[in-house]
DNA sequence: TCTTCCTTATGATGTACATCATAAACTCGC
DNA sequence: GCGAGTTTATGATGTACATCATAAGGAAGA
C-alpha cells in the first residue's frame, strides 16, 4: 500500500528472512515499521503451558506489527517468517516523517489499524461468549472475505484446521469434529478432496 | 486531549445523554467520531444465548468507536451510556479535515488505536490460552495501570467482581473465587472491606 | 424506612471442550 | 522413492469452568 520509491526516499532497508526465521520476539521493544514486501509472517503468542495462539498472517503489502512501534512499548508477540520472505524495515523518526508528508497514507494508515482493531475485537467477544462452531463460522467468513477477490465467487479457504484451531484458541480434534458436523448440517461445504473449505452462500 | 474550541472550529455538536441511553448499536454503520466531555461508555457484545462481553468503558477525554468510523463499516458492538454523559460528534468529512490540518493529533489518534490494538491483542491471547486466574491477573494488571497516576502508589480498582467476569469472558462466580483463591495465595490483596482490589507490588 | 436491586459468597451438579491414544492418507525434503 | 513430519480422523476419558440454587450485606431511591 506504500510505494517502494517512497520507502527507499526515508530510507527504509530491506530485510531478507529465511523459512522459521524470527523477526522480534514479544517482550522486545518496538523500533521499526515492517511492510512484507514478499513472503509470509506469523505473529504468535505462547502461553505459560506451551500453548499457541496466532494473532494473524500477514502476506505482500501488509504492514505488521505497528501498534507497539507507534505506542512505542515492547511486542505483546512474536513473528517469524513461515517462507523465505522480503520485509521493509523504517525506523520511528523517519516514518514519522513520511506520515507527516503524506497525508494519505497516514489516513489509510489509520484505517488499517482499525480494519484490525475491528477483527480483535469481533474475535474477542466471539472467544469469550460463543461456542466453538459460532467462533469457527465467524472466523471463516472474515477469512473468506479477506481472501476473495471477487466476494461473488465461491472462493476456498486455504487454512489447515490446525491453523483455524490456533487463531480461535480450539484445539485441531476440535475443529475437526465441529467443521465436519456442520458440514453435515449444511452449514458449510467442502471441495470433493475433503480439505478445503467452501463458504456457504452469501445471505 | 483534542482541545474543544478546535472540535467546535470543525462543527463537533455536544451530545447529551441519559444514563442507561443507546448511543449506537452492533451493526449501525459508523458515521460520526466520539469524545467523551464527561461521563461514562460502555461498548458491549451480546451472544446469541444473551451473554454479554465488555470491549471497554470510556470517560473524560477519550473517543471510542474510532474503528468502523475509519474503516466505514457498522459496529461491531453497541455503545451506551452508564451514567449522564456529554458526547462531542462530528462528522467524517469535517473530522478528516481536521486531522489533515493537525498534524499532531493525527499521529496521536495513531497511537490511541495502538494502545487499543495490544490490549485487545492481549485479552485476546489471554482468553483464547490462559486459565482463568492468569487471565484475571493480566486484567487487573492493566487495569491498575490505567487508572494509576501515580505508578508507584499502591492503586485501588473500582471494578466490581461483575465487571471483571463481563471483560474477560467468565462469570461472577468463577471471578469471584479465583479472586478468593489468588488473595489466600499472596498473589494480590484486597482493602480490609474486602470488596477493592489492590495491585501487588510491581516486579 | 422500607423495598428493590446489586454485590459478594459458597456449595452441588452439569457440560463443552481438552486431553490422550491410535491410525490412515498425504506431502516433502534428500 | 522413502522415512519423517504434517493433516485429517475417531473414540475414550478427564476437567476447568458454567450453571443452578440459595443467602447475607450493602446501596439507592421512593
């Protein structure tokens, strides 16, 4: 969403990560804006028990990261790349600068922010007051919606369910079991091969 | 902290409101920016079985609904006021105006939405991984933060027991006797009338 | 001051989901 | 092209928290 010519005039540098690689880690204070320019990120937090939690994925022209830069406090996750990936990296002051000449991209900056601060807060309250299929059904739609690019279009979701389990806090068993109950009820539908999910028709 | 004579300079109108009025419900679309001038908002969920989940309380200085107003969809919860309030509104038009002639509070509004954004990321991890004392300590962790002017001094909350369970997703009871169960351990103290919380010493 | 509603409290019981186990299909790097 | 590690799958069992019930102490308003 921001130019590349635009990055390289306030001197962003560009960062190649390998398969696994960290990028920071949660409890790290937050000095650069990272925009993927190639690749994929997942940010995660781990709790006490070894249990993951996935905050998001983030592919080619999203910025990550941001609300610790901007708040200027330490990371509440951690992000590795999960394929080799190519990351743009900006340090506070001259970002700032960039905002401060570019009216535009400050505006969409704010609506990026509150695009995510939107799915946290339709995922938080669907964690702790629904059950697990309403979660799953609710996250597939965002999912679904994020990824189509013709929302007429029957598109497939490409998220294992172990990925699903990891971003509504269920376990895969679980997934597992809801995902084929409700396909069972026509609640969804999945492509003959079993593995991808169908959205159902839009109401 | 947007000084009033500049949101009366781009036609902010006061809003007065009753305690227990609606000032938007879940599935509105968003069309007006909210500053709280006095009183109290609370933004809340409700399941489909009733239950209800608190995004958040509001007061003096601070605005809320900013993320479907920036991002131009509907609500994603409902707003109402818990005692007599004054709200500023203003419009998308007028308040995008604003912010392209004022710099600073754009970039402010920017870490507004960050704050927000690592709280709700942080309850979201909470509750989608940690038990339930884990997630009321990380709670009342940041809620103690919040209201403390003084970091050092030994803050009180005022948040009932009720408040507690209807922000992080558990119920009265269990809130209660994980409270119960965490003062028997040291892990936090209670006033001698029991009923405030007292942050533990900070590590 | 009396009534009503909220808050804290505690015990008994229920349940959605986790956990543990086991396995077949599949895909990926070497 | 073959072990190693995912992914989907299904059954048996466990448990943290919800739910239901009941009650005493306070605050609020009429």
């Amino acid at each position: 969403m921001i130019d590349e010519s635009l990055l390289k005039k306030y001197h962003a540098s560009l960062l190649k990560v390998k398969k696994g690689e960290m990028l920071f880690e949660e409890g790290e204070t937050a000095t650069n804006f990272y925009l993927v320019k190639s690749g994929r990120i997942k940010m995660v937090n781990v709790s006490s028990e070894g249990r993951e939690f996935v905050q998001g994925y983030f592919g080619a022209g999203q910025s990550f990261g941001e609300p610790p830069f901007f708040a200027r406090v330490a990371y509440p996750a951690s992000a590795y790349a999960t394929e080799a990936s190519a990351i743009w990296k900006i340090g506070y002051d001259q970002f700032v600068l960039l905002l401060r000449n570019n009216f535009e991209i400050h505006l969409h900056l704010l609506k990026v922010l509150s695009d995510r601060l939107i799915y946290k807060s339709t995922m938080l309250s669907e964690i702790a007051i629904e059950e697990a299929e309403h979660r799953l059904s609710t996250l597939i739609e965002y999912l679904t919606g994020q990824s189509a690019s013709n929302p007429d279009a029957p598109a497939t979701l490409s998220f294992t369910r172990q990925q699903l389990a990891d971003m509504t806090g269920l376990r895969v068993e679980t997934v597992i079991r809801s995902i084929k109950s409700m396909e069972q009820r026509r609640l969804l539908e999945l492509t003959p091969d079993g593995k991808i999910i169908l959205k159902r028709k839009p109401k």
